[in-house]
C-alpha cells in the first residue's frame, strides 16, 4: 500500500508523531481475528489534542481512522484501513478513582487489571472494577467499551455498559463531547461548535427513538449477552436516554472515546470455586438453570481438549484440582461468612448429583489450585488454537450467546450443524451466560475451505437466532458477523442502525467495514494469498502438523501467534521482558510474529524474506528467553524463530562483531583456559574498555574472570572415573571458563546421594551459535556431542548450566531431528531437577538454608517447567523463597552486547533487582544461570549470585551458604 502523503503531513504538521514504516504497519495489520488489513500508518496519541489534530487531518482527507487498545478482539474490530490509534501506549492513565462515589475517571488505554488493582489499593480492597474477560491483563477499557466486553464473571456483573457513567469522545468533524445518562454535551461548555454538535445530535437521537420504539423495544435487549448490533435500546424513555450506555459496544464506528467514567463494585468476599466434571458439554449445560439458583459470581466451562493442550505446553501439573470427566464448569461462590459459602457449595454439589449428570465435583479451596484452574480457562483461546490432539481453530463464529435455559438444545443442534460441514468446534465459553467460545476447525488457507466457512457462518447465524440468540455475546460483530445482522433484526432496526451511524459519523470514516455497510466475512483474510514457497530451514519445524495444514514448516510455525496477546501482560509468567520494557508493540512475541507472518505473504508486505532488515530490527529486541515457548498460549517461540532468521540473513552479508566475540565463546574459552592470567591482567588494565568495543561489547558491565584448565582439574579430582556411571555430570563450556568451583560443587553434590558420578568435560551444547544465528556450526556441534552422549544408556545426563541444558533437552532434537538426539534429549536433566529427584528419593543434603531469593533461569523455566527451582528448594527443605520471576536481562549474549545494555537493566528492574531488594543481608541468592550471576553482580555488587549446588556441597563452609558475600 502507498502511503498517501497528505495525510501524513497533515498530521505531522500538528505536531503529531505518526509512523508508517513496513515494520509497524507490519504489526497493526492483524488483531486476534482471522483478518488482516495493512494500516496506511500508526499513532500514539498522548492527548485529547492530539486525537483532534489526527482526526481532522483524516476527515480533511478522507482517511478512515481505527481506534484500538490492546488489539485482541477476535471480530476484526480493531483493524482497519487508514490511520490505526494506538491508546495503549501514552493515553493510559487513571486520573482519579473517587471511592465515596464509586467511579474511576480513567483515560482509554487502561488496562482492565490494571484499573482494579489500583481501584482495591487505593479503597483497601473494598472496590473493584468488575468487567473481566480473559484478556483482562491486556484488554483496556476503551476496547472493553468498543466490544461491550464482559468476562468471566458477567453473571452476577454484567456487561461493560452496565458499568458506564459517562464517555468523553471525539467526533470525526472535530468536536469534543460527552455522552451520559440523560444526553450528550459539550465537553468544554465553551466550546460552541461542540454545544451545537450537541444540541443537533441529541435531538436526532430522541427522533430516532420516538421513531422505532416498537422494533427497540421488541428486539433490543431481550437477552444477557445481546452484544451484537447497537445498543440502541438505552435511548428508550425507560431506559433514562442513556446516550453513553448506548454508545458501548460500538465497535469505535460512532466516536473516538478518549476518556471514561466507570462505576467500580464491591469486591466479592470469600470466594469459593466448585469445579464440576461432566461427559460433555451439553450435559454441562443442562445443568446451567440448577447452578445460577444458587446466585453464582460466574459459571465458566471448558472442554477436555484445552485441558490437554494445557498439559502438553506446560506440564502435567500444570492443570490441578480437576474432577474427572470431559467437560468441566467453574462455579465461583461467595458470601460474607466462609463458612455459609462452604454449605453453599455442598448443597450444589449434593444437587446436581441427584440430577444425575454430574460425573464428579469438588470444592477447591487452595489458591494456588485456584489459580491453576483459572488461568486454563482464561488461556482457552490460545490453548484451542493449535490443540494437543493436532490441527488448527480459528475464531469467527466464537462469540454466539443464546438464554441460558437454551444453552444445552443450542449446544446439542450446533455439534449437528458441525458434522454437516465437516468441522470439529472446541468448546469453552461463560455458560452461565449462555455465550459460547467456539473455535472450529476451518481451512481458511483454500478457496474450498474459505467456501465452507461462510456456508457454515450462514447457517450457526440462523441456527442461534432459531435458538433466541445473538450473533455475538461480548466480542462484537466487527469483520467476522456484521454481514449477517439481517439475519438477526427486521429491516426497520438495521435502517435504524444506519441512521445512528450517520448520526455519530456523517462522513463514515470510524472503523469501516464493521456493524453497517459491512465488508463480506471472508474478505481480508489473513490466510489468503500466501504464495506457496518452500522455506528452507535448520530447525524441524513440526512437518507434520504443517502437511496438515498444508502449508510450509516455517509458514506454519510463524502463524502459531494468533493475536490474543498475553505476551503485552505487565504481570505473571516471564514474556516477553522486552515489551515489558518498552511498552511498544513491536517489541512483543505478538509485534514480532506479525511481521514474521508479513514476511512469509511476499509482494505489497515485507517482501525481501530472510534478507529483510525490517524483519531484523523487530527481532533486534527479543532476548531469546524463550520463555514465549512456556507462556504463549499458542506456542510461538520466538527465540527458535530468531535463530532461524538470523542464521539466513547473514549468510551473505557481515556479522554483528559480538556473534564472533560471545557467539564463539566456547572456542575462545579453549584458549583463554591456557592464559588465563595473561588475559585476566588485561581485562583488569585500562585496555579493558578498547577490548570491549572491539568486540561489540558493552564498556559499562564488568568482564568475568576467567578460569585455567588447572582449576577445573583441581575442583573434579576427588572423582572416580572408572566402571558405569549412575550419573552423568554435563560441565558445559561457561562453568568451565568461568566457575569451575561450580563444577567441583555440583559433582560433591550428586556423590555425596550415593551415585557414581563421571564427568563429560570436552563437549559444547552449541547455545551461543544457535543465539546467535550460527546455526551450521551449531548443528556440528550438537552432532558430535550428541555421539558422544549417546551411548547407549539410559543414565541421567545432569547438566550444571540451565542453558546449556535446555539446548541439549529441546534445540538439539529440533536443530538434528535424529533418533540419537532424541535419545540424548530424554536423559537430560537440569541440576535443580536432578536435585528434586535425589532429595524426593530420600537424599537429605547435610545443611541448607531456611530463606533464599532465587532468579530461575527463563531457559530452565521454559524447558524443565516454571516451578523447577520452587520445587527443588522445596524438596530441600528451605521454607521461604523469594522468587524473582522475571528475565534477569542479560539472557546470554544480548545484555553484554553494547547496543542492548539499558534495555538489559530496564528488564532488571521487572523482577530481579525488586527482589534483591527485599532479600535480607545473609539470605544466599540462587542464579543457577551464569548470565543471571553476571546480572546479579551488576545490581548488587557486595552479593555472590551461587548455584543450588554451591548452597547445598557437603565441602562449603556456613559462610558461602548464609553469608554470601
């Protein structure tokens, strides 16, 4: 698309940043849907005057503007052509939250979870705001409005628009007005072309009230969850004109809201979750009009499939506290005394067994199960994207709401619906509502299977409404159900709805596309017209569910990301530190995936492929954690993708000077182990920093000393290398170079259990090639170690550096695709692993601390699983850990690389240096990972970052365990 110029000027000439390269443009063509629209460009507004200043020089251009949040709505309501507003970034503050009255005064681009954490400290946990879907932690409430989204709790809360006071929008001639409870005025009283913008616009809206009052009142709000259409029904009399209310769910075609006022509620107390398994969902929903007689906070379900996929991406233990069955619901309970709400839950659970359906159910009290339970649930869409059983879902007709009483004959009429066309729908959803999330196993890559979707969209339309329901339940009708409204509403209502419209926006530059004059669904899919390439890769890139596809290994890894997001969360789990960091879309998971997934299209996209410098500076940022790998719902893995990238865009042309300096260590460690005082005196010497520059480093962190081989000689000598061996220890090249003392630990360690210990010494992970792109040297490499390593036995192989563990674990079995490495792969084990599993067999170290901080390292975490250190710890016995869970920052070569060091400490700041804050003098700080001592050494100087093993070597003296200096 060419960027028309005046447009851009226009703006410019404001005063207003606006951006158009291909990367950006790249990362705002695409929300959570199945669309694609390429923006001409993307603005970050700060203010109020900047929206005026952008929605002017559009409407003097007649360039459409699509306002957006945090990009996750699955309907395509947040793409759109012409200039994307991005409020997430700059126009998300809370300006006040008023606790006498309850309402926060808040600026568009909030986040959800981010208004009720500050809404509970600042009343003391008496207040909250109540709309919570499952995006919450990057949802923000000005999308919240544009969907009229609701969440998991919507049965006792409602919808978004039942938690609106007042909006404060920009029309697109300019004016600045206020919608609420009684009309719309101008926002500044005197500003006189808003009070006339005001006075014509409300008549009209009274006018076309008194003008339908029949079809609003029989049509409108007849349903909970009636999302789709506009909500013109809070314009009736009896409704009080509620102008604002019925601006939610608006989808930004009417204004562009810039500020909200929104009611908070009281935060529910004692909450109680009953989990409830059944054989399938229609049977879970035959027993939705039971449950909601007991007055539930929410009634949330999933099916069997999610559970897997959860299981499969992030351990079997992941998922805990589920009954037995195929289909589960969520039933929150609360109440002021814990003890009524206990009674509560076993007279639901003694009532739905005598109803005969229930197959198992349990109260689950424990948080932590709790939390377990939920976060499955709130990763449905992600998870059901690419499930365990194989294949691929895809939203469109995933936000279909029918009476909760109708719920079950809805249910058991769709799964016929599905088998007539061939599909499979993975089912999930807020049943207590009657809204269904159903992502269905659509072929949207081919003419046939585009073909199918819109027969079957046509059909699951007359079916929902047959049942009494809505098109859409929260998510909107955007790209994916605006067609189809005519299905739903006699002709008088859609005429109204077109009136409305015009109303708000004469010249039809919000968002169009969507709710009236609406674009056909299966246009602008993202999966069409992508040219049929073979892309040569290094890695093996699941072939197999790729040929299921029918698509190219690589094409198919890219598209993993499917937009929902959490990698923009500011909490829980480690992705992506970067965006965490910056706040700037291109720098997460999602922005990266995105113009990954533009690279593969070709022709009008970012079409040079691997050569592509746009694609390089959006990977530029990515640490490689891979902690995207364990946290994504949808199983991006960005870290193999850089790789991956990396190694074809250098193939012809120079190298970054730091992929020879750090992406070589191993070789340059063979050498400095001969001349290590030679080359410790320099490094100590003013030549230091020239050294440094050189090598593409940064002068501002502290060189490691580095060891000679007699040192790791000395630490490994007390070993006894003869006869079979019950235990492998794997030295890697850092612990050689760097720690040795490490090594000798970690050896006294796993000897002191009772094991025979031999040592491997002389073989190399490859990890610094395959950061670094350099994956032909990377693969020679894992190859003769994994001959080496593959000797026929099944003993465990313990590796001293998380990284280099997760490369033998996870890169060499992808990067060999062979038997040998596969077998070498399962014998990995990580020493805080290996450490659970000795202990866990009756092994009690001689002493171990009561308290430490640990800095999981993300590698370990992503690979061995997020609890691995935890539970190590556990076994051990320390009984108060301060966990730092976050990237430490330095993740291998990216934070001594020169260009990446303050964003290497902003990524400090998010977990690591916070919790060496609140650690104690004398509590042992834990950093299994050299990259995370290297980090601790530069936040805290006077501190030692020690590995489990040095905590716990029977030879260590009381100081270096509690001292730790």
């Amino acid at each position: 698309m060419t960027v028309p110029l005046e447009v851009i000027s226009r703006i410019k000439a404001a005063g207003v940043p606006v951006e158009t390269s291909l990367l950006r443009r790249a990362a705002y063509s695409y929300d959570a849907s199945n669309y694609r629209v390429p923006p001409v460009a993307v603005v970050f507004p700060g203010s109020v005057d900047d929206v005026v200043a952008v929605v002017d020089a559009c409407a003097a251009t007649g360039t459409p503007v699509v306002s957006r949040g945090g990009g996750t709505s699955m309907a395509g309501n947040a793409i759109g052509p012409g200039i994307v507003l991005d409020f997430s970034r700059h126009m998300n503050r809370i300006h006040a939250i008023d606790a006498a009255s309850g309402v926060a005064d808040v600026d568009p681009g909030v986040v959800l979870s981010v208004l009720s954490r500050e809404a509970e400290r600042v009343t003391g946990g008496v207040l909250t705001f109540a709309p919570d879907p499952s995006s919450k932690t990057r949802a923000t409430v000005g999308g919240a409005v544009g969907n009229d989204a609701c969440g998991n709790h919507s049965v006792r809360y409602g919808r978004t628009s039942d938690h609106v006071v007042e909006l404060d929008v920009v029309t697109s001639d300019g004016a600045r007005l206020t919608a609420f409870a009684g009309g719309v005025r101008a926002t500044d009283p005197g500003d006189a072309h808003a009070a006339a913008r005001a006075s014509a616009l409300g008549e009209k809206l009274k006018e076309l009230a008194r003008a339908n009052l029949g079809p609003l009142r029989t049509e409108l709000g007849r349903i909970q969850r009636q999302v789709s259409g506009y909500h013109l029904s809070h314009l009736l009399p009896e409704k009080g004109f509620d102008v604002a209310r019925a601006l939610v769910g608006s989808e930004g075609t009417c204004a562009v809201v810039v500020r909200a006022r929104m009611k908070l509620v009281p935060k529910a107390s004692n909450p109680l979750l009953v989990c409830l398994g059944y054989t399938d969902v229609v049977d879970a929903a035959r027993d939705i009009p039971t449950i909601l007689e007991f007055e539930p906070a929410a009634v949330e379900g999933i099916d069997q499939a999610i559970v897997d996929t959860m299981r499969l991406r992030r351990g079997a233990d992941s998922v805990l506290g589920l009954p037995e069955g195929k289909a589960f619901l969520y039933v929150d309970l609360d109440g002021e005394q814990p003890e009524e709400v206990a009674a509560d839950a076993a007279r639901l659970l003694e009532r739905l067994r005598a109803d005969g359906r229930l197959v198992d159910g349990r109260a689950v009290p424990d948080p932590a199960e709790r939390a377990t339970l939920w976060r499955v649930r709130e990763d449905g869409a992600g998870l059901s994207s690419r499930p365990a059983s194989g294949g691929e879902s895809w939203p469109g007709w995933e936000d279909s709401a029918v009476p909760p009483g109708s719920l079950a004959d809805y249910l058991a009429d769709f799964r016929v619906l599905l088998d007539e066309h061939g599909l499979t729908g993975i089912m999930y959803g807020h049943f207590g509502a009657g809204c269904m999330h159903i992502r269905i196993t659509y072929d949207l890559r081919t003419e046939a299977g585009r073909k199918v979707y819109r027969r079957f969209t046509a059909a699951a339309a007359e079916l929902v409404v047959r049942h009494g329901g809505s098109l859409s339940g929260e998510h909107g009708d955007g790209r994916a159900r605006s067609e189809f409204l005519p299905v739903m509403y006699t002709p008088p209502v859609i005429a109204a709805f077109e009136d409305y419209r015009r109303y708000w926006d004469e010249s039809g530059l919000l968002n169009p596309g969507s709710i009236t004059e609406p674009d056909p669904i299966d246009t602008n899919l993202a999966l069409a017209g992508i040219p049929d390439r073979e892309w040569r890769t290094h890695f093996v890139l699941s072939p197999v569910d790729a040929h299921e596809a029918g698509t190219d290994p690589w094409v198919h890894a890219v598209q993993a990301c499917i937009g929902v997001g959490r990698c923009r969360s500011d909490s829980g789990g480690v992705m992506c530190p970067s965006f965490r960091a910056t706040g700037d879309e291109k720098d997460s998971t999602r922005g990266r995936s995105r113009v990954l997934q533009d690279m593969v299209r070709g022709a009008r996209s970012i079409d040079e492929g691997w050569q592509s410098d746009d694609v390089r500076a959006a990977l530029d940022l990515c640490l490689a954690c891979k902690a995207c790998s364990h946290d994504c719902p949808a199983g991006v893995d960005m870290a193999t993708y850089k790789a991956e990238f990396l190694s074809h865009h250098y193939e012809a042309r120079r190298r970054p000077v730091s992929h020879f300096s750090l992406g070589w260590l191993p070789r340059w460690l063979k050498l400095t182990a001969y001349m290590s005082p030679l080359v410790n005196a320099a490094l100590s010497s003013p030549l230091s920093k020239v050294i440094a520059r050189l090598g593409g480093l940064t002068t501002e962190r502290a060189v490691p000393r580095f060891a000679s081989r007699r040192m790791l000689r000395e630490q490994l000598a007390s070993l006894d290398g003869s006869g079979p061996a019950d235990v492998v220890l794997f030295v890697d090249s850092f612990t050689k170079g760097f720690r040795p003392e490490v090594a000798g630990a970690a050896a006294r360690v796993a000897a002191d259990t009772g094991r025979k210990v031999t040592c491997e010494t002389d073989a190399c992970c490859g990890l610094t090639w395959i950061s670094t792109g350099q994956l032909d040297t990377a693969r020679k490499t894992l190859s003769r170690t994994v001959t080496k390593l593959d000797d026929g036995t099944d003993t465990p192989i313990v590796v001293v550096e998380p990284s280099c563990a997760a490369a033998l674990k996870k890169e060499a079995p992808e990067l060999l695709g062979t038997e040998a490495a596969q077998r070498v792969s399962s014998r990995i084990r990580s020493f805080a692993e290996a450490v659970k599993e000795w202990a866990d067999g009756g092994w009690v170290p001689p002493v171990v601390p009561s308290s430490v901080t640990v800095q999981t390292h993300c590698h370990e975490y992503s690979t061995f699983g997020a609890a691995v250190q935890r539970k190590a710890l556990a076994a051990l016995g320390v009984d108060h850990v301060v966990e730092a869970t976050g990237c430490c920052g330095v993740a291998g070569n990216f934070g001594f690389e020169a260009e990446h060091y303050d964003i290497s400490m902003k990524v400090a700041q998010q977990a690591l240096a916070p919790a060496l804050a609140r650690t104690e003098p004398g509590v042992p700080v834990l950093a299994d990972g050299f990259s995370c001592t290297m980090q601790v050494r530069q936040l805290a100087p006077d501190r030692r970052g020690l590995h489990i093993a040095e905590l716990i070597d029977p030879a260590a003296s009381q100081d270096v365990r509690g001292a730790n200096d």
